[in-house]
C-alpha cells in the first residue's frame, strides 16, 4: 500500500469541485437550505484520528509502554493507515463539494434566500474538511516505521 499522494488528492477534490458545481446549476433552485454547521462532523471523526495518530505514534517510537506484540502493532497500523486513506479521501472529496457551493452560492446571493446562509455553511464546511484532511495525513504520517539510525551510515558506506 502506498503513502497517499498530494496529486491524488489533488485531482479527487477537483473532480468533486466540477461535479457539485454541475449538479448545483442544474438543481439549486430546488434544494432546501444547507443547514449551518452540517460539516461539523468532520472535525469530529478528524479528532478521533488525531487522537489515533499520537497513540500509535507514541507506541511505534516506543513511548507507550503497554505490551502491544509488535505483529498486533503492525496490524493496528496496517488498519489505521486504510482508515486515514479513506478519510483523506473523504475530506478532499467534501472540500471540493463546499468549495463547489461556496463559488456557486457567492455570486448567487441576491437571487436565492437560501444563497447567504448557504455561503455560511459552505465556509464552515470548507474549514471542517480541511481539518479532516490534515487530521487524516498525520495520522497516516504516525503509521509510518520510524527510521533506523544505523541505515543512513550504512548507506554512506555503500556509496564509495
């Protein structure tokens, strides 16, 4: 499994961004209004994922004293970093969806009600998503095996 790549994200969150926009042209008009703090609940499952991150970091470095068999860690990793991927994913995903409504609903406002409380939403959504991104990177970066010491001396060695 590879390490998530900024690319990747990249391309995710601009597909979302060109479909929302698409599907809020062609449906605006219609939809009830967003209601305010709908993205909120992407800080709380990017929490629960920094809080994650510390623990596994602290056990891979081996802070955490706790007799975790090292097979059980790689495993609890292993899930970790697919649950990351997947957050990362999603975060990207419901960033380009409010960012989507927020360039929509911006030049909009006088034409819809809805379309200023909607711009509200859509902010606090866009800040929601990018803490669930970040939240889901680090956790990702605590997955990762810390480096051997000895492995860029014994790298220098090779190289003359």
């Amino acid at each position: 499994m590879r390490f998530t790549r900024a690319r990747d994200l990249l391309a995710v969150g601009l597909g979302s961004v060109l479909v929302v926009y698409l599907l809020l042209t062609l449906f605006y008009s219609s939809l009830p209004r967003l209601p305010t703090f709908a993205g909120i609940t992407l800080v709380l499952i990017g929490a629960v994922e920094a809080v994650l991150g510390s623990s596994i970091r602290a056990r891979v470095r081996g802070r955490d004293q706790r007799h975790v068999i090292p097979r059980e860690l790689a495993l609890l990793a292993a899930r970790a970093v697919a649950l990351a991927k997947a957050s990362s994913l999603l975060g990207v995903i419901m960033l380009g969806a409010w960012l989507a409504v927020l360039l929509y609903v911006s030049p909009h406002r006088g034409d819809f009600d809805a379309a200023a409380g909607d711009q509200v939403t859509s902010l606090i959504g866009i800040a929601c998503a990018v803490l669930l991104v970040v939240a889901a990177l680090w956790l990702e970066h605590c997955c990762r095996a810390p480096e051997d010491p000895d492995s860029d001396e014994d790298r220098n060695d090779h190289d003359d």
